[in-house]
C-alpha cells in the first residue's frame, strides 16, 4: 500500500479503482482533485504547450475525460509518475490529435518544397544549438539537471520535490540556477 502525506495525495490515492472500490467516493474524489485546483498545472501547460486552433479549454476537458476514463479501466497505478504529470501527458496527446486534425493534406509536389525550405545552413544551426543545449545540461549538477529536465517536461515544484524527496524551495532555487546556467552556457557556445 502506498501512503500518502499530503490532502492531495490522499484525494488522488481515493481515485483509483484499485485502492477504492467505491465509485460514488471515487467521483467525489475527482471532484475534490478538480477544486483544489489539481487540474491548474494541466491547464497552465496547456496554455503553454497549445499551438493548435483547438481552445485550451476544449483541449483540458478532453484530457481531463480520457484521464477519468483510464483511471476507471485501471490503467493509472502510483508509480514514478505524478498524477498531475500523467493528466498532462494526455494533455500533450490531445494538443497532437488537434494538430493533426487541423493539419490538412499537403499535396507531394508542395511536401518537397517544404522539405527544402530550411537551408542546409539553418539545418546545421539547429542542430548545432541542440548539441550544445545537450551539452550544458550534462555539465549542470546531477540534481539540477533532473530538476531541469522533470520541468521542462511538465512536472510543477510540488511534484519535481516529491519526486526527488526534497523540499519545494530547493527545487525553485535550483531550477533557477539551473536555468540560469544553461542560458550563460548556450549564449557562449551560440557566440563560438
């Protein structure tokens, strides 16, 4: 049995089939998730990550639907994932799936055209800035790099500190410097 020290681990431990065979408590449950703000961080990254036509609003409530429905099938268990960042993996997928339904079809003489649009020159340039972006992560401190590497994928403050079992003002303080020296790091290797 996992245990829980916080009000929202325990609302998210009363989500699952699993652990809470009572489905009245379970919608309860979600209920309590949602007003206390759980689905927040989703829509704060949705706002962030949502490049589509489709509203953020219309992107969170299908995240939030499917999320419900596989919890219900059993298929979120308490692992190394958050339950925040697990609803927000979803949000991802949802952002894609409007992509590509707003995409259209590009006809093959037009594909090629787009393919050549990006010269070799700006080729070689992004990857170089990849390169070195890699570079300067692997060179930060290994918790700082974790912290980095967990926020940039959607995890908030509480989570990264839950996951790393250290206190939220440790990981915003090293996430700022972390931060802070990837951006020193990448404006020195953009300048070579």
């Amino acid at each position: 049995m996992h245990s829980f020290s916080s009000a929202a681990g325990d609302v998210v431990y009363r989500l699952l089939p699993r652990h809470n065979p009572d489905p009245e408590d379970r919608a309860v449950a979600w209920d309590q998730w949602l007003n206390s703000g759980g689905a927040d961080p989703v829509r704060k990254f949705i706002r962030w990550s949502n490049g589509t036509d489709t509203d953020d609003d219309e992107i969170l409530q299908e995240a939030l639907i499917t999320a419900y429905l596989k919890v219900e099938q059993g298929e979120y268990e308490l692992r190394d994932v958050p339950f925040t960042a697990y609803v927000k993996r979803i949000a991802w997928y949802k952002i894609m799936e409007a992509s590509r339904r707003h995409a259209g079809s590009v006809p093959l003489d037009e594909a090629a055209e787009i393919a050549d649009e990006r010269s070799d020159t700006e080729r070689v340039e992004y990857w170089r800035e990849h390169e070195a972006l890699r570079t300067a992560l692997a060179e930060l401190p290994p918790r700082r790099s974790r912290v980095i590497v967990l926020y940039e994928n959607g995890y908030s403050t509480a989570e990264i500190a839950q996951e790393l079992r250290i206190n939220e003002d440790l990981v915003r303080k090293e996430k700022s410097l972390g931060l802070r020296q990837l951006r020193d790091k990448m404006a020195l290797a953009v300048a070579q």
